[in-house]
C-alpha cells in the first residue's frame, strides 16, 4: 500500500475514532474525572490502540481531556473560575453575533431559529430538559453559524465544548427552562427588529444571566452536606 493511502485511512479511523469519544464526553457517558482506558476503548470501537491514542491526544489539544504522567488520560473536570472566563468570552462573541445578525439575517433563516425556539417552548411544556438542553446548544450553535464568521465559529464551539464539561446540571431544575426559553424569544425579537444595538445586548445579557446561573449552582453544590456526612449526622 502506498504510504499516503496508508497515512489517509490511519487519519480517517483516527477522526472517527475521536468524534465518538468525544460525542460520548459531550453526553456525559464520561463524566468529568473519568479515566479513559486506550484498550477499553479500542476493545469497544473494534479499532488498534494507535488511533485511540492519537484520538486522545487531540481531544487533550482541544481541551476536553488531560494526559497526567503515569496516571493515565482524564476526562477535564473544568474549575469554575475557567467556566467564569469562557462564560465572559462568549458574551463578548455573541454581542457581535447578535448585532451582525440583526444587520443583516435573511428571512429564511429568521423562520429558522424562530422554529427551534418554538421547540424550545414545547420541550418546557413537556417537561424535557435533555431535548431542551440540545435544542439550546442548536440555537446558538446557528446563529454563530449565520453570522458568517468561520474563524469565530470554530473558536466559539472549542468554548461551548469545554463548558459542557462544566454545565451539564444548569437547566436540571426545570423551573429554569421557561426562564431561558423567554431569553431566547426575546433575542429573536431583538434580532427581527433590525436593531443591532438590542440584538447585540439581549445576546450579552442572555449569557451573563447563564453565567450566574451557574455560579449559584455551583455555590449550591459546594454548599449541600456530602452523601457520607448526611448518613453520619442522621445516625
């Protein structure tokens, strides 16, 4: 086999190999802290342990695992002063996005998002967070894309990756998902407007209202009495 035939399949298994690992992080099959065993993973993928290994090493580039010396390969577990930063990031990002977009967004794509906030609506009418919390990801994930900037587009969903890690419990409380869903209805009428300066502003506020969602959450499980402690105070 010629050796660039030979390095293309290798790159290909190897692409493959870390959008599944990857895909299983992002839905929480691997928790943050988890150890990732190269055999396991090559056992269950049917693959050699060399695609896995270069896999992990890319996914350690974009910042979902870390490589610790004879310990092994971990899922990152993102402390909450980055979750701070990359949430500040993004506001800054998405104002742009927002003010762009009101600029310039055509009709069709306008339809668009209004629809998925309307799925959106119906996912907190029945009571489904995992479909809420998809759909979220989809929304923004779209109107970065719309925007049509590709280098922001590939930095924003590096960002929205690693604070997956972090975020998963977010919108766990289903009282949250009304409040969200009402801050996504108003960023699409900011954006339908026209108005570049209420567009880029209801898209800044939005994140920094997800931003002290979660840091509550965070002091909130900091603060609740472990398993282990609740048991030893009720003997």
């Amino acid at each position: 086999m010629h050796p660039t035939i030979a390095l293309l399949q290798s790159s290909s298994l190897t692409t493959v190999v870390q959008q599944e690992i990857e895909r299983a992080i992002l839905a929480g099959e691997y928790p943050p802290g988890s150890k990732l065993i190269e055999q396991t993973l090559a056992e269950k993928m049917g693959v050699s342990r060399g695609p896995v290994r270069e896999a992990c090493r890319m996914l350690e580039e974009a910042g979902l695992l870390r490589n610790e010396k004879n310990r092994g390969v971990f899922v990152r577990d993102i402390p909450i002063e980055e979750a701070v930063e990359i949430f500040d990031l993004r506001a800054a990002m998405d104002e742009l996005v927002g003010r762009r977009l009101a600029e310039n967004i055509k009709p069709a794509q306008l339809k668009e998002i209004r629809e998925l906030v309307d799925s959106m609506e119906k996912a907190v009418k029945a009571e489904d967070a995992r479909n809420y919390h998809l759909l979220n990801l989809r929304f923004h994930d779209r109107l970065v894309e719309m925007a049509g900037n590709s280098k922001l587009t590939t930095i924003y969903r590096k960002l929205i990756k690693e604070l997956s890690l972090f975020r998963r419990l977010n919108l766990a409380d289903g009282w949250l998902m009304p409040i969200s869903a009402g801050e996504h209805r108003a960023i699409v009428k900011a954006i339908a407007s026209g108005d570049a300066e209420a567009a880029g502003r209801a898209m800044f506020d939005h994140v920094m209202e997800s931003k002290e969602r979660t840091i509550q959450n965070h002091m909130q499980r900091q603060a609740a009495p472990a398993p282990a402690a609740k048991a030893a105070k009720a003997r």
